[in-house]
C-alpha cells in the first residue's frame, strides 16, 4: 500500500500537467486566449476548417470573425474565446469563437 500512494500521486500530477501550454496558460478571465498556427480545410462532412497550432492542438474556428481566415494552409494569430457546451458536425478540434486576428500570412 506504501507503494500505491506515491505512484498514484505521480499518476495525478502527471495528468494535471498534461495539455498545459502557452495558449492556455494566458487564458483571460473571459475564456479567451491567443493561439497560432496553420488553417486547414477537412474535406468531410460539409468541409471543416480547423486551426492546428505549432504543439498539435486543433482547434474549431467559428463566428463572424474568422471569415477572413477560410484559406488553407493559411498562418495565422488569432485571439479566441473558448466555447463550453457546444459541439459541431465536424467535431475536429476545441470549438472556439474567433474574437479577432491578430496576423495572417500565406505560405
């Protein structure tokens, strides 16, 4: 039982830490947070975009902002907002509202 305790302290912490980046770490009071990456257009369902930042994480763009950022492989900076409860047709990525963009650029 004495071994039990400490591994399965390691175990939690370890998961706590897991996922824990910059974007996240920011996050304002609103949910809100600025994240980077490639835009990439999913050929399923309907066609998906989704934004998939330089760690992997894929996030779903949606709102009237993110309008401009429908071009794939597309860099971009954008602040969002995280959207709690929702899911998509896609479900590709965390859903997220584009509150703006910061910076665009084609490669």
């Amino acid at each position: 039982m004495r071994r039990v305790i400490p591994v399965l302290l390691f175990t939690l912490l370890s998961l706590s830490a897991c996922g824990i980046t910059r974007e996240t770490a920011d996050q304002g009071s609103d949910n809100s947070f600025v994240v980077s990456g490639t835009i990439e257009f999913l050929d399923i369902e309907t066609g998906c975009w989704v934004l998939v930042s330089a760690d992997g994480k894929r996030y779903e763009p949606s709102g009237e902002a993110a309008a401009p950022l429908w071009k794939d492989k597309l860099q971009a900076t954008v602040k969002v907002r995280l959207l709690q409860g929702v899911s998509s047709v896609c479900q590709t990525g965390i859903p997220v509202e584009v509150i703006t963009i910061l910076e665009t650029r084609e490669i």
